[in-house]
C-alpha cells in the first residue's frame, strides 16, 4: 500500500469485531491511519500502541503480513 486511500480501503475491509461498538471502532480504525500516515510519510509513530482486538493488528500489517512498526513497541491481543 503506498497511499492513504489504499490504506483506508484496506482498514475499511476489516469488520468490526464483536463486543466492539461504533465509537470504539472509529477510534480504533483511526489510530490505525495514523500509524499508517506515519510510516508511509518515513516518520517514527510515537503514541502508545496497546489494542486488544485482533483486528487492529491486522489493519497495521503489510499486505505481505508484516507490521509496520516495530513489534517490541506494542503488545499484542
């Protein structure tokens, strides 16, 4: 993916979890263009990343299945 439209398409794809409600959905989607904003402007992300939904981790992954960040910066699910 090298534009936030590609992004936003591929995030978009991934459907919201059970349990999860619209607000905490939107927020979670968010954070995820915002860690894609950075690495696709070469910046370093520097919010803390701990999601615990599954789907989040999915949408800050390379089509190829690699993170975007590195792994020892968040835990996972």
């Amino acid at each position: 993916m090298y534009s936030l439209s590609e992004v936003r398409q591929h995030i978009d794809s991934i459907s919201r979890p059970n349990g999860y409600n619209t607000y905490a959905w939107n927020v979670t989607k968010k954070m995820a263009m915002e860690v894609w904003s950075c690495y696709l402007s070469n910046r370093p992300f520097r919010k803390p990343v701990n999601y615990f939904c599954k789907e989040f981790y999915q949408m800050i992954r390379t089509p190829e299945g690699q993170y975007i960040i590195p792994e020892n910066k968040f835990r996972t699910y």
